[in-house]
C-alpha cells in the first residue's frame, strides 16, 4: 500500500489526473449534467466517436446505478459514484505508456505494485457498441477498464478511439490503503468521504428502491422516447440523444423498483437501444458529408 | 548452405487464453505459406508471451528450387482464333510454344526465388492473414477500412535472416510498422530498445531485459514455484495446470508469490473458496497437509471438476502470479492481492450465510418464476414431474433400496439452489450448494448427496452415482428433460443441441447400466436416440453397432440392461464358428426368401432327410429359444440357435428348393421361413454386418 501520508486524497487524485491528461492534450471537460449510468454516455465519448475528427478528452462523470445500493451499509458498493473518463481519438500508438504514466502520476509504483492487463472485451447492447481492451489489475485489483472502441451506435469506428474508465472510490481506496468507502479521504483538511456522501447514498437508496413513484417513471420513459423520436425527426439529434440517456436511467429505475418482469425487460432494453441507435444514426447523417468532404477517402 | 529465420509480432496483452491458438495459427500458417512456394524448413519453434509472438526456423534453403512449369494449349489443329487466345493469356509467341501428340503446350521455367524475397511474401501473407478468435483495428489508420486487424494494436516486428532485416520498406502495408531489429523488453523492468543480432541472441537477450519468452519455462517456473511455497508454508498445493497455463500468459517475468486469508473464511465450502480465487482472481489454493479423519468435518470434501481435494483440508493460503521482481520483494503485492481476496471472500461468506436464512423449500417456491421452456413450463413445473418420476422410480423398485418420500424430497428441492445469491455467483456450483444448504438444515445425508449428485454425470469421465436416492433422482431428472424435449419435437439436429439432449441421454444410459436399472427407458423416436447415444458410448466398450441395431430391430427393446445383455450374447455367438456358420445359412435363406413368393400349400410328397431333420430341429430350438429369452438367459438362447447350424448347412447341401415341383418348392421355402422366424427371435440377423 501507498503510505497514507503521502497519498492523495480523492480530490486530490482527480486534481492529478486533470493534470495528467491536460498535459497530455485533453480537453478537461465538466460531467454531463443528466443522470447517466457511466461515463461512455457523456456526449464527449458516444457522439464524439464518430466521425474522422480528431477529439481528446477527460472528465469525472457522477454515474448512478439505482440497483447497487446498498443504503450505505455496504464498504464497497454505491447507487452513485465517480468514474474518471479519458477519450482519446485515434487511439494514440502509445496509449498503454500514457495510462500507465497516469498511474505513476496518482502515486502507484509499477515496480513495487503488479500491473496487468487482463482480456475484457466490452459491450453495449444499448448504445450499438463494442470495443476490445482489458480490465487493468493492479494486485489483483481491477482499477480501469481500457477498451478499444470498434463500433459505436452501429457504425464502425473510423478511426477507432480508446476509452480508459477509472473507477475513482476503488482506485482511491487502494492508494490510500481504506477498506470502506466512506473512509476516504475527500480532501486533505479532515472531511471524509462518509461525511460528503453517506447520508446521500441512504436517501437515495430508499427512494431508489421503496419511494420513487412508479407510474410517474413509466411515464417519464414514455414521454423521454416521444420526444426522442420528435428531436430525430427535426434534425437535432443532440437533443434526441439527451431523451435516450434520460429513458436508459428510467429504465434503471423501474429495474430497481422492481416493476419490470423479465419477459418486460427485453422489450424495454430494445426501447432505448432505438433511442439511443437513432440518435446516433441521425447524428452521423447530419454530419457524414461534411466529414466525407474534410477528410478524403473516409466513408461511414 | 541454409538460413535461419526470426520473426517476432509484438502488440499489446494478447488475452492468455488465445495465445496457444496463436502459436499454433502461426507455426501453420508459415509452414503452409512457405510450402505453397516450394520451401521446406528444418525446425520450427514458437513462442508467446502477453506481448509478442515469435518464430525461429532453422535451416531454411537460401534458395527456391527452379520450377518447369507445363500449360497445356490448343490442338494444333484448332482454330487460329484458338491459338491467339493461348498465346495472349500465356505472354508467349508461338515460336516459344512445343507441340506433342497434336496439341501446344507453353513451358515456362520460374527460376529459384532467394529465401530473403520468399520471407517478405510470407511476413506480408502472415501479418494479413492471420486468424484471431477476434480481432480489431486501431489507431489513425483506422480512419480507413483497409487497415490491419490485430488481436490488440500490434507494434512491432522483428524480422531476421541470418541476422539481416528482411521486409524493409513493408511499413507502408502495415500502417508505417517498419520490419527491423529492434524489440523491447519487460514493460518494467527495461527501458529502450533491444537491438537483436539474430536467433540465437534472441531469447537471452529478452532473458536480460526480464521477458521469458518460452511459455513452457515460464510455466515451470510458476508450476514449480507455486508447488515449493506452499510446500515451504508446510501445506500441500492444489495442482491446477490450466491455472499454470493461463498464468503463464498473463506474465513476462512470474513471480509466484503466497499470501493467507482469515481462516474465520473457511467456514464457506471449499468449492466456493476454489472457484472464487480461481475464476475472479486466478489463484492457486492449497490444502493442509494432514488427512481429515472423514467425519465429523462441517464440509465433507467434494471433488470439483475432476480435481479435487482428496480428502484433505483447505487452507487459509492462496498463491498469485506477480509479473514483476518487486523491490520489496512482493509485499506490497501480497498485501494488495491479499486485501482483493478478503473482499471477495467475505462475499461469498455473505451469500453462503444470506441464503441459509431462507430454507431451500421456500427458494424452490421462486422457481414458479423462472421459465424451463415456453412449451414445457416454469422450472417449478419440471420440479413437480421430476417429484413425480424420481418416487415412482423408488416405489417400482426400478431403483432398488430408494426411499420414495425421500426422492420426491431431494427432487422438490434439487433446483432450489439456482435462485440463491450463491449459484447466481457461481453458476458451476449447481447442485453443490444445493447439498450443502440441505443438509445445513438437517436433512438426511441421503437426500443431501441427491441434491448434490443430480446433475451427474454430466460428462464422460465424470463418475456416475450410485446411492439409490441419488440415482432415482439424477435419472428422472435426465429423463423428464429427455421426454419434455421429444414430446414437442425439440430434438438435437446435426451439430445442434440446444438443450444439451445428447448429453442427458449419454448421463441417463450411463446411470442405468452402471447400476443395472431394469426399467423400458422409452420407445419411439425417443428410444432410437437413446440408442443412437448407446451406440457412440459402447463403441468404446468394443460392442458392435448392428448388433445393438439387430436387437433394436426385434421391436422397441427399451430395457437398456437387457438389450445390452442380449447383444454382448449376441457378439460373442456371432464371433464363435457355429454362429458364423449359422449366420452364413441365415443370410442365403435371406437372400431366397426375399427373391420368391409363393403360397403355403400341403405337403403332398415325401420330405428328404435333410428337410425333416431341419423341420426337426426348429421344432425342437423354438420351444427352447423362447424359454432361455423367457429367462433372459441369452447365452442359452444362443446356444439353442446353435443347434440349427448342422440342419441348415444339410439342408443347403442336399435340398433343392427352387424344385420344378411347385408343391416341394412351396413347403421348402415354408421351411426356411420357419427358419428365420426363429433366428429372428433371437435378433434380426440381416442387419448384422459382415
């Protein structure tokens, strides 16, 4: 373990990390400011991975999965948590020497600490896509998932972008040496964590799962893919983009109320794959003969 | 004079389990690239590691031989039209044509190729043509959708003939990697470029930069290390070689290293602690090395995947694979590794005491929920016909010794398991945490080993149950598969078996002959599946195929013992003389009956002695046939058919039975039908080979 006296508290890796990648040609970029079940849906990677354009971002993205919540009663598992996204396009030559650079930079000794890279393939069924890559190890501990993207919303990527997702409570816990979450140092002035986030993660924990009215979700989803089809059919598919991520988060909740039966389900997933593919096939409509017009040769 | 060749592809982690393929995708591809060109190498060796693929072929001609090659043309007295065509298409003129036998042939000579220019083909043909399990693209090139596939980006390659570069320039194929000397050593532990000599400098000199770039060292090293920590910790390792595999592609430079866990985790069942620290972290785990007196243990041992612990206790010790010589000399990675485990460990720990809470009856009840198949119902639906089946096999003794009340129980609680938090984990532990939940609750063992037991056995080598209960269980359950399946004709085609069909049989036939289950097993389609399977699995026993098809074709024998019985009888009477003989005289009576038809008449003539002794003899085998097959005595059976062996071969020696007179023709062919009614009793012979 890194020493607790030197490790950087959880504002200060992503601090690091901002450095790191800044340094490193990325846009630092805000969260996206919807509720979304990972960093992948940030506009910044799904849309930005289309296309031929050059594009190099990072940014912290809040992530919500109602159904791992745990009212704060669990060390490890959270309804909300943080993932560090980087999206660099093409995949540069030496993207594992840069992520590994970045592990260097939050205080992880590659000579004292076993870094692997152990096949994990990803895919989203929800948003077309699918990449190649790994999950990284380090002493076992998975701490990033590192995926080549090879389609996104049905296309191929051309050119392919690489995604690194940190997940930040996990990779803090282990530099700072902490077995509970709610240990964390948030900063270095004696807030914790516990004190930022607990009383959070029970709130929501109930409501995820006891409170939050069903029928009002049900409808919620509905209108989300209404306006979804309306904002594709006006040509603003930015917009029917933001309705897809808004009726994939309902639908995470209607899974965690417990309202969705397993013959439901399917049909449900098909829904917002629609969204979510349209918005991207309307997006790559919108822009395919600019592109074609910038960068000779390239096709969708 | 001859060459020694070295590639190297290095890219990114190839995931462990495709890097075997690899070396072998690789040895063949270039073996047949380079046998398409006439070249054959001396040896060929392989290697992988996480981060290159490499080969060395020794001795390689420096040269290609010279080829004549021959195209046959037009006759010479074919049209000028015809002749112009050949010329065009062979870039000849016809002065430059031989003629033989009236027709023009074009000879070319293709002189012999230098190896280096050979080499270049085949590095282009490799990189290109490689298959991967799956591949990608990456990088600025991607923008394209030419460019190269890989199974992570490749960076690299080395390419040497007798320490010269071959492929300069074929950068531009394979977006700007330039073929060099030029590799890289552990990600780690060396910094910069190594610049390679040759072949025999390669592996030494990665050696140096902490890259064993042989799989087979670097399993032994981890093989051997693994073996030697725990034996220094004074525990046992439990041997695992396709952990040692998978380990060994994931690492340059293994360092096993040992770590403990809280031994308060040993209170979960070995299996869950095996699999956790096997599948999610690839551990080695170890056992203590004293046997355990057998009872009174909480968790009696249980072999998992052929493996097993042999009795012996587990222990509170894992051992992982480190890729790095740490300077702390691995603490730290202990540590870390050692903190992982803990966490996965005490979720299991939570799964196994969470689902004790609730008995396994009230989880059966959740299976109303879950669907076997949309024609055959819930899984609560399959429970309540296995409950059936499973007491009805014990309560017809088909089972002997089976408690029915206690192999409905084991049924109505066999699959509880799968809805517990436990088996939603572990998917492999079906079965297993059923046994142990059951008899947490106080059940009798009997029907704890049933729960346990039911899904065997699920492979050829798995061993096969024996306990009656568990046996009356895992052969209802194999068979309400079967017959659900067949009842609404989803049946295994070709290479399709969605439901695992041919499997379930192969386990019902194993249980029945292991144990001698006298019960019809089925009829119909169904029973020509079973044995179709019986077929594939006697094979192996030495047991001939139309013989199980002769006694098949007696009419629906679903009595799987006594068919078996009845061919094994059958073999050996038709390997004995008399039943060669007998079957010769069986197939010549075939072979007249099938040819002429006639009608039963009285018989108006005095009979030879070879016609009465043979009406003789059937009179007296049938009664005897009858009996010994009454008394499934098939041996006697045989022995009986073999009393008709003399009479038939008189019969054919002196008997005419094609007579002129229709009245001897018709009462003699009556008398060979009689015949093979009673061959037929035995096993329809005409099916039997040979």
């Amino acid at each position: 373990m890194a020493e607790p006296a030197t490790s950087p508290s959880f504002q200060d890796m992503i601090l690091r990390l901002h450095a790191y990648w800044s340094a490193h040609g990325c846009l630092i970029l805000q969260p996206y400011d919807m509720r979304v079940g990972a960093g992948t849906f940030h506009t910044a990677t799904t849309l930005r991975a289309l296309g031929p354009e050059a594009w190099r971002a990072a940014y912290v993205q809040p992530s919500r999965r109602p159904t791992d919540g745990r009212y704060g009663e669990n060390p490890n598992r959270l309804q909300h948590y943080y993932q560090y996204q980087v999206i660099l396009k093409p995949s540069p030559p030496d993207m594992q020497a840069l992520y590994l650079g970045s592990l260097q930079a939050i205080g992880i000794d590659p000579l004292l600490h076993d870094i692997r890279f152990v096949e994990d393939d990803w895919e989203s069924p929800t948003l077309g896509a699918w990449g190649l890559g790994w999950e990284v190890w380090c002493d076992g501990m998975e701490v990033t998932q590192f995926t080549y993207f090879q389609q996104m919303g049905g296309f191929d990527c051309k050119p392919v972008s690489g995604e690194l997702t940190y997940g930040l409570e996990r990779l803090a816990m282990y530099v700072q040496g902490v077995d509970n979450v709610y240990d964390l140092r948030f900063n270095d002035a004696g807030v914790s964590y516990g004190a930022v986030f607990l009383e959070n993660e029970r709130q929501m924990s109930k409501w995820n799962f006891e409170v939050a009215d069903t029928d009002t979700l049900f409808e919620g989803f509905r209108r989300a893919e209404a306006e979804c089809r309306r904002a594709i059919d006006a040509g603003v598919p930015i917009a029917a983009y933001e309705q897809a991520i808004e009726a994939s988060h309902l639908f995470n909740l209607l899974q965690a109320r417990g309202v969705i039966s397993v013959q439901e389900r399917a049909s449900f997933m098909g829904r917002v794959r629609d969204c979510a593919r349209g918005s991207c096939e309307a997006y790559m409509a919108k822009f395919a003969d600019q592109w074609a017009q910038h960068f000779p040769g390239w096709s969708a | 004079m001859s060459g020694d060749f070295l590639l190297e592809l290095r890219s990114e982690e190839i995931p462990a389990r495709m890097q075997a393929g690899a070396r072998a995708e690789l040895e063949k591809l270039f073996r047949a690239e380079l046998r398409s060109r006439g070249v054959v190498p001396g040896a060929v060796t392989v290697w992988s590691t996480p981060r290159r693929l490499a080969l060395i072929a020794r001795d390689l001609p420096l040269v290609t031989d010279p080829v004549r090659e021959e195209i046959k043309g037009p006759r010479t007295s074919a049209p000028a039209a015809a002749l112009e065509g050949f010329l065009r298409k062979t870039g000849l003129t016809a002065a430059q044509l031989s003629e033989r036998d009236g027709v023009w042939f074009a000879v070319k000579d293709i002189p012999g190729i230098a190896i280096g220019d050979v080499l270049r083909d085949v590095i282009v043909a490799l990189v290109r043509g490689f298959s991967w399990p799956k591949s990608q693209r990456w990088g600025a090139a991607s923008r394209h959708t030419d460019s190269l596939r890989w199974v992570r980006p490749l960076q690299g390659i080395v390419a040497l003939l007798d320490g010269e570069v071959i492929g300069q320039g074929l950068g531009a194929q394979f977006d700007g990697i330039e073929p060099g000397r030029e590799t890289f050593g552990h990600r780690f532990h060396h910094a910069g470029p190594i610049v390679i000599d040759g072949v025999d400098d390669y592996a030494p000199k990665l050696h140096a930069a902490h890259v064993i770039v042989d799989q087979a060292t670097r399993e032994a090293i981890i093989r051997d290390g693994a073996h030697r920590l725990a034996a220094e910790a004074g525990l046992e390792l439990v041997a695992d070689e396709a952990l040692v595999i998978e380990n060994a592609g994931l690492t340059e430079w293994p360092v096993p290293l040992l770590g403990r866990f809280d031994p308060a985790f040993l209170a979960v069942p070995p299996e869950v602690i095996q699999l956790t620290t096997r599948i999610n972290q690839k551990y080695f785990i170890a056992t203590e090395v004293a046997r355990l007196s057998g009872a009174g243990h909480p968790h009696p041992t249980l072999p998992l995947e052929g493996e097993g612990f042999r009795g012996l206790r587990l222990a509170n010790a894992f051992v992982c694979t480190a890729n790095i010589a740490a300077h702390d000399g691995g603490a730290a990675i202990v540590a870390g590794n050692g903190k992982v485990l803990a966490a996965r460990l005490a979720d299991a720990r939570f799964f196994w005491e969470q689902d004790q809470k609730t008995p396994l009856a009230d989880h059966a009840t959740k299976l109303a929920r879950i669907t076997f198949h949309d024609k055959l119902g819930s899984l609560a639906d399959k429970v309540a016909r296995v409950a059936d089946l499973a007491e009805w096999l014990a309560q017809q003794g088909v089972v002997p010794g089976a408690d029915p009340a206690q192999a409905r129980l084991a049924a109505e609680l066999c699959k509880a398991d799968l809805v517990t938090d436990m088996v939603g984990e572990f998917p492999e532990l079906q079965g297993i945490m059923g046994g142990y939940y059951a008899r947490a609750e106080g059940l009798p063992a009997a029907v704890a080993d049933a729960i346990r037991d039911h899904y065997q056995p699920a492979g050829p080598s798995d061993p096969v149950p024996a306990a009656p209960v568990s046996v009356a269980l895992a052969l209802a359950d194999k068979l309400d598969t079967l017959r659900g399946f067949f009842a609404i004709n989803e049946k295994p085609t070709g290479s399709k078996d969605p439901f695992a069909l041919r499997r379930a049989a192969l386990g019902a036939i194993r249980l029945i002959t292991a144990n001698a289950l006298r019960l019809s097993v089925a009829e119909g389609d169904l029973l020509a599946f079973f044995a179709e399977r019986l077929k594939v699995q006697q094979r192996e026993a030495g047991v001939r195929h139309d013989l199980i098809d002769a006694v098949l074709a007696q009419g629906g024998e679903g009595d799987l013992v006594r068919l078996l019985a009845r061919v094994k009888a059958l073999q050996a009477f038709v390997g004995s003389e008399d039943g060669i003989n007998l079957l010769a005289g069986y197939k010549r009576a075939a072979n007249i009956l099938k040819r002429e038809s006639w009608e039963p008449q009285a018989q108006d003539y005095v009979p030879e002695p070879a016609e009465t002794a043979l009406a003789a003899a059937l009179a007296a085998a049938a009664p005897r046939v009858d009996g010994a097959l009454g008394d499934e005595d098939f041996t006697a059976a045989m022995a009986a058919l073999a009393g008709l062996r003399a009479p038939i071969d008189a019969f054919f020696e002196t008997v005419t039975v094609n007579d002129a007179d229709a009245n001897k023709r018709a009462n003699r062919l009556d008398l060979l039908d009689r015949f093979r009614a009673a061959v037929h009793k035995v096993a329809d012979f005409s099916r039997i080979e040979g």
